[in-house]
C-alpha cells in the first residue's frame, strides 16, 4: 500500500496586541513554510500474511518543507515469536549529511502457559556499538530482568564514595524481579461479602553500585459488604540494603566486611512488635500504612482515610509516624453537597 498525507494550517485568526481595551488581531495565510506545514509524508507498506500471520515492512519518508527523513519498520510473526526491527535516518539541515537514530529491535517468546521470554537490543548506528539490552523472563506472577548497558566500572572508597575506575564498556547493570499474589475467594452469605487479598514483591540489585540495591513489599486488604461497607487496608515497606543478605558476591572495599544477614531471622524481626530494638535492627523499614473505608448510608455515603508514614525529625534524628486523617460526607443525588475535615500532621483543613 502507498498512503501520502499532509496535515497544514490554511488560516489563522491570532491575537497581535491591545490597543486600549481592545484586542488587535492579525490575519495569516497559509504559506509553504514549516511553520504552517505540520505533517507532509509519504508511507509504502508491504505486508503478506503466511498461515494467517502478517509479515509487514515499511518505510516513512518527511516531505519538504519539513526536514527531510526516513523512518523504516520491520514485524515478522511466528506461531511462538514475533520480532520487530525500526530505525530512522534524518538530515539535520539542507546540506548536512544523514544522522542515524539508533536501531531497536525487539524479540518475544510465548506459547500458551509457557514462561515468555523478552528482549529489546539497541544499536547505537553512528558510535557503531550496543546501546542497551534488556531481556525479560515472565511466568504467572513472577517475573524477571536482566539489564546491559554502557557503563563504567565503579569502586568504593570509604570517606569518597562511589568513583570511576575504567573506561565505558558493554556490560550488565541490573536485575529485577518482581512476584505478585491476588487471591479472591468466593462470595459468602449469598453473594453479600466479598473479600481479596494482594502482595507483592519487588527487587533490584545494581552490578555497578552494589549498594544500589531495594526490596519493596505491599500487601493490600479489601474487604466489602454489599451496599453498607467497603473496607480496604494496605501497607509498603522497604528494605533498602538487600545486597546485606549476599555481601560475599561482591569485591567490598578494604576495611568493609559485613556478615550476611539471615533474611528470615530478618523478616522475622520486622514483625516483632513486642520488641522495638529488634524493628530497629532490621533492614526492613515501613513505609506506609493506609485504611480506606466507605459506609453507604442510603442517600450519603461517609468515607473515612487514614494514613500513617515515618517522617525524620531534624531535630532528634529520629523517625516520627505522621498521620493524615480525612473525613467526607457526600450525597449521592447531588456530590457538590457534601462535607469534609481533614487533618495532615498538626494542619486541619474544613470545608
């Protein structure tokens, strides 16, 4: 197929200035300029389509007065894979020669139930060497990624930080992984009381900075009672020192010798709230902790927040939990009548 399109501004009515209290405005025609030409293109498509898969190629071309420019695309289909390959090439100025994009290509892996497998590549066409890569494994509820990148080797140096030790190569960066849990039994008390329970986990480790390296975990509640109460619960807490748990996979720094720390006993201390020393030692710090309920009262409804997050005191250096409080009352028939306090730290707003 071949498309051609232009997209341009006939006539414009603008404002120029005042003259007084009156407004002055101008005239303008249209004109052969980038100014009035917004889009002026040529498309060729080529597309077949083998047991029912559509294979396509394709090219753009940017017409004058807009600057000249190709963008090409390829997709191929398999019964398992599809793969993509685009780029675009653009010449600056009238004389000036042709500038490479970078080429990204794309690559996915699934069959049924199957893990799927992913990865994008791009390569950088003027500076003649990869760009990034990231590939990407997923199954269910768990996935995960494995980054490269160009970077430069970091050391660690007590007293200076973080600082360069090498020129820039193609190397791994990161790891991600994430798992994610929803259960939702059944209805109870015919179909009356729903009720859902979500988690989540989320890592990542830096191969660059090991001390670059975060676990979040959010647990959400929900609870509902049809037509009187929607109740839902969530909480997020971080560990931002998760490389503590492997620290021999890594080349530490003279005088930096930690002993790994047993991520369950970890765990474990994070939930002790009989003992605040012990919450204290863990690696897992709370981030935030949020109630949401909602009472349908026939023609209002009353809706209730409460959110709790450690704040640092400069003061004391010490975390203090601040509490943020809201209170509405709505009418159903009409939401512009409605009323609500709120409270955030030692701030009350009515209105």
């Amino acid at each position: 197929s071949l498309s051609y399109s232009l997209d341009a501004s006939l006539y414009d009515y603008v404002f120029k200035s005042m003259d007084g209290d009156s407004p002055l405005y101008d005239s303008q025609l249209f004109s052969w300029t980038r100014d009035k030409v917004r889009s002026h293109a040529l498309s060729a498509l080529i597309s077949a389509r083998p047991f029912n898969l559509v294979q396509s190629i394709g090219v753009q071309i940017s017409l004058p007065p807009l600057p000249e420019s190709y963008v090409g695309r390829l997709d191929l289909r398999f019964p398992i894979a599809t793969f993509g390959l685009t780029t675009k090439a653009q010449r600056p100025q009238p004389e000036a020669p042709l500038v490479w994009d970078p080429l990204g290509a794309q690559l996915n892996l699934a069959y049924g139930e199957w893990p799927s497998l992913g990865a994008n590549f791009v390569w950088d066409i003027e500076g003649e060497k990869p760009s990034s890569l990231s590939t990407r494994l997923a199954w269910k509820g768990l996935s995960a990624e494995l980054a490269f990148r160009q970077a430069s080797e970091l050391g660690f140096t007590p007293g200076s930080g973080w600082q360069s030790t090498g020129p820039e190569e193609f190397q791994p960066v990161s790891l991600s992984m994430a798992y994610s849990l929803a259960l939702k039994p059944a209805p109870l008390w015919r179909s009356r009381i729903n009720w859902s329970l979500n988690a989540s986990l989320n890592a990542r480790q830096s191969f660059i900075r090991f001390t670059d390296s975060t676990l979040d975990v959010t647990v959400g509640l929900s609870f509902k009672v049809h037509e009187f109460l929607d109740l839902q619960f969530s909480s997020t807490s971080r560990n931002a020192s998760l490389w503590r748990y492997y620290p021999d996979l890594f080349s530490l720094p003279a005088g930096l010798d930690p002993e790994p720390v047993n991520p369950f006993v970890d765990l474990a201390k994070s939930f002790n709230f009989f003992d605040i020393q012990d919450r204290r030692e863990s690696l897992f710090k709370l981030k935030s902790v949020s109630i949401r309920a909602v009472h349908y009262l026939h023609d209002w409804n009353l809706t209730l927040e409460l959110t709790l997050r450690p704040v640092l005191d400069q003061a004391t250096l010490s975390y203090q939990l601040r509490t943020s409080f809201s209170l509405l009352l709505a009418w159903i028939s009409v939401p512009e009548f409605k009323a609500s306090y709120k409270k955030d730290g030692s701030t009350e707003t009515w209105n």
